[in-house]
C-alpha cells in the first residue's frame, strides 16, 4: 500500500504534499530536516493521509 498525505508546517502554516509506503517514518525525516524542501518550516504534523493500492495512484 502507498499513502498520499499533507502535512502542515506548526510555524509557518504551509502545506507539504507527498506519498509514501510509511508515513510515520516519512515524517520523522522531514521533522529531524532531512528533507531538503521542508526542512526551514519545523516543525510538521500530519493533517491526512489516504491509501492507495499503488504509488500511481497515491
């Protein structure tokens, strides 16, 4: 299964839009700047998240 989900920055207010098989892992990356395009916005939360059968899909 992959997810799409939208985080929110807890700062700034942005939206980050992505995909992913693990959205708990993958929102550990971006919260500890390990993701280039989110790291000056910390820190995120999840706001939601849908799953699909694949990652076209997501």
């Amino acid at each position: 299964m992959f997810n799409f989900y939208i985080l929110k920055s807890l700062v700034t207010g942005k939206y980050y839009i992505g995909s992913t098989r693990d959205v708990l892992a993958r929102l550990k990356l971006h919260n500890t700047g390990k993701v280039q395009s989110t790291k000056s916005d910390l820190p995120w939360q999840i706001i939601y998240i849908e799953s699909f059968i694949d990652l076209k899909s997501a």
